[in-house]
C-alpha cells in the first residue's frame, strides 16, 4: 500500500510530522487490514522518539487494545514500559516490562526488556531485590 510504505520512508529518514500524519491516515481510512497495527505502532515510535512519552503510551496502548493479535504487540509492550520509566512511573514500567518477559519469552523485546530491568536493579525471576 503506497500511503503505508510513504509513511514508512518518512519515519525511516526521520520525517516524524509527515509520517505522523500518513500513518494516521492510515489507520483511519484502513483500520481492518495486517498493516494497521504496524501503523498504529509507528504513531506510538514518533511519539517516543519526540520525547511525548504520554503521547507514545496512549498510541502503545491503542496497538494492545485494538489489535491482540499484531506482530508488534511485544514491542509495543516493552515501548510502554520504557516510555513509562522515562515519565518516572516506575512500577508501571516495571509491571510491563516483567510482563513482556513473562508472555513473550525468547523474542528480541523479551530479552531488552530483561536487560532493563537488570540495569533498574529488578529480578525478573520474580523477587525484587535491592
């Protein structure tokens, strides 16, 4: 889909405006196809990337709610546990984080979400410890 691979170039070469808006688009005039998810992703990746970490949170959360069975439900996952460790919502962040490890272990975002929370000085055995 043109408006869809658009959107891409322009996030990929940090156009994050134009690409916010095609890939909203996107998911407005396309909210049923397999790419939707990934385009509701992405609003949340710009949104990180600006450093608008609420923002990024609502938009992840869309991703979780909208689209169960998207290929980036981890990492939209693990994104809002660090957009939420970047607002200072530590528990929050911590509770996604350990939950991206508990439901998707062996993938990429499993193992940075363990790295993280190796470097908060969280088990992710379970037991916190300090």
């Amino acid at each position: 889909d043109t408006l869809y691979q658009n959107a891409l170039r322009d996030y990929t070469t940090g156009k994050y405006d134009m690409s916010s808006q095609e890939f909203g688009d996107y998911v407005k005039n396309y909210p049923n196809t397999d790419l939707a998810s990934n385009a509701q992703f992405y609003l949340g990746e710009i949104s990180y990337q600006q450093g608008n970490y609420k923002d990024a949170i609502t938009q992840y959360n869309l991703v979780l709610n909208n689209y169960p069975q998207s290929y980036k439900l981890s990492a939209s996952l693990m994104k809002k546990g660090m957009a939420e460790l970047e607002l200072g919502m530590k528990a929050t962040g911590i509770r996604d984080l350990k939950e991206v490890v508990r439901r998707f272990p062996g993938s990429d975002e499993s193992r940075r979400a363990s790295a993280k929370l190796k470097e908060l000085g969280v088990s992710t055995t379970g037991s916190a410890h300090h």
